[in-house]
C-alpha cells in the first residue's frame, strides 16, 4: 500500500492528498467528465511532499483553461469571490445584487439609528414582512475565517436598530433579523452562536446546500473577477466603476470599449459572460 503524500492546506495544515476530493472540486466547473478525470489524473502524477493546495488548485486551472474558458471560470469562482477586493465594497455590492435577484428590495451602505448610535449597515434588505439587516466581511485570503467574534458584534449592532426599528409606524408586523455574509468561512463557534441568537449566517459553503456557492450557481450572478478573458487592471477599472457581475458586463457591452478591451478580445469577453449567466 502507498504511503500517503501530505499536502499543506491554506490554514497550514498538513492532510493526506485525496484525488477524489479534487475531482468533486472540478465537478463544480460543469466539464465534461472525460476531461475531469483526464486533469485528476495529469495532476495527481505532479503531487509532491508537503505540495500547496494552491499550487494544485493552479495547475488544474492550468489544464481546465486549456480545454474550457467558462469551466475554467466557474472553477475558480472561490478564487473570483476574493479578488472582487482589495476593499469590501464591491462583494457588499454583489451580495445586495444577489439577494435583489432572490426577491429583497436592497440598499447599499446605509446610516441607519439605532437606540444608541448611528449604525453604517452594508445591506438592507426587505421582502415583504421580512427586514434584514447584513453585514458583509470580505477577506482577500482563504486561511482567514470569521471567528465568533464577529456575529458577537454584528448582533450587539443589530439589537440597537432592532429597537428603533419596533417604535416605527408599520413594523409591528415584521421579522427583524440580522445576518452576517463571508465568501471564506465560520468557525464552529460562530456558527453556534448565529443559531443560538437567530442570526442569518451566510458563508462560501453554509448553510450546506445555500451556501454562496450553491446560491451563484442556481442564479447565474457570477462576479465578473470570474472571467479569464479579462485582465486583472481591465477587472479593477469595472469594479470601480461599480460593476461586479458577469451578467453587467453581457447587458452593457459598450464598458468593455470604455476600458479599453481589445476588439480581439472583445466578443471572447462577451460570450464567457453570457454562457456564465445560464443557471444550472
């Protein structure tokens, strides 16, 4: 029997390399399977002592990318989600484009008063009697994670406009809530605590099955970072100018002339952003 070769995870961590776990990742970019197990297995015989699960993530990129733009796009979607910085702005901004499509009535950055204080609210959110208040915390690396310390305060704010919100004509009816969005990950205790007190946690895979990733691929909002046909200066000048979905860039074609996309590149822009909008 082989011994198994240890590979060092993002949180620094030491596991057993599992090509079965690579393989369930490339199912997520919809390739063919021929071509999934085809990369598994040129990527299994690359695996060396102590390798990073990034540098295996980039050489199945690598491969996936030669075979497939958009499978390539949809597998690195994580990786799409944390260049979407260097701020948090724009993934505040993709979150509210993501809840409007699910049905809410959203509003970005947002004074709201509480009992207290004022309050700088990422997103509100309303669909009929439900009223959200979300904050967003983006990271810009997979190893960091949402700690309980966290939802402690994002529920300590919440509790303060909470109140104010109840003394306003009209909400005597409505659910108030406070939730919590990361495109990384909770730790067990955080996510212990969001159950124990009612806090909408929403993460890259939670709630299992609704997690970030599950939500983007049913709804076709990925974020333009997803693209491989667009560099990384061409991505920064569309965030800036407060585009952050594929879907934007497909139903405003002239932006790409505006920052200067080569007309070589142009309808290759155009095509990965319409076919990354098609749900599953």
């Amino acid at each position: 029997m082989n011994k198994p070769v240890l590979i060092k995870k993002y949180s620094g961590e030491y596991e057993a390399f599992d090509v079965n776990k690579l393989i369930k990742s490339l199912r997520r970019s919809r390739a063919d399977e021929d071509i999934i197990q085809d990369i598994a297995r040129k990527v299994q015989a690359q695996i060396e002592e102590g390798m990073t699960t990034k540098k295996i993530y980039q050489l199945a990129f690598k491969m996936l990318k030669s075979r497939s733009r958009v499978s390539a796009s949809k597998y690195k979607l994580k990786k799409a989600l944390m260049e979407l910085g260097p701020t948090g702005f724009p993934f505040e901004r993709f979150v509210s484009k993501l809840l409007t499509h699910e049905g809410f009535v959203t509003q970005v950055g947002v004074i709201v008063q509480g009992n207290c204080v004022q309050h700088e609210t990422d997103v509100i959110a309303q669909q009929d009697n439900e009223h959200y208040m979300i904050e967003c915390k983006y990271h810009s690396d997979q190893g960091r994670v949402c700690n309980v310390k966290v939802p402690l305060y994002i529920h300590s704010r919440f509790l303060d406009v909470e109140k104010q919100w109840k003394r306003q004509k009209g909400h005597e009816a409505k659910i108030h809530k406070g939730g919590l969005y990361t495109n990384t990950r909770f730790t067990s205790d955080a996510i212990q605590y969001g159950k124990c007190v009612g806090l909408l946690l929403t993460s890259w895979d939670y709630p299992r099955g609704d997690g970030l990733k599950n939500r983007i691929d049913k709804s076709g909002l990925h974020p333009l970072t997803a693209l491989t046909t667009l560099t990384k200066a061409e991505k920064r000048k569309l965030l800036e100018k407060g585009f952050v979905l594929c879907k934007e860039i497909h139903e405003n074609p002239a932006i790409l002339e505006q920052i200067g996309v080569t007309k070589r590149r142009y309808n290759k822009v155009l095509e990965d952003s319409e076919n990354l909008c098609r749900t599953i």
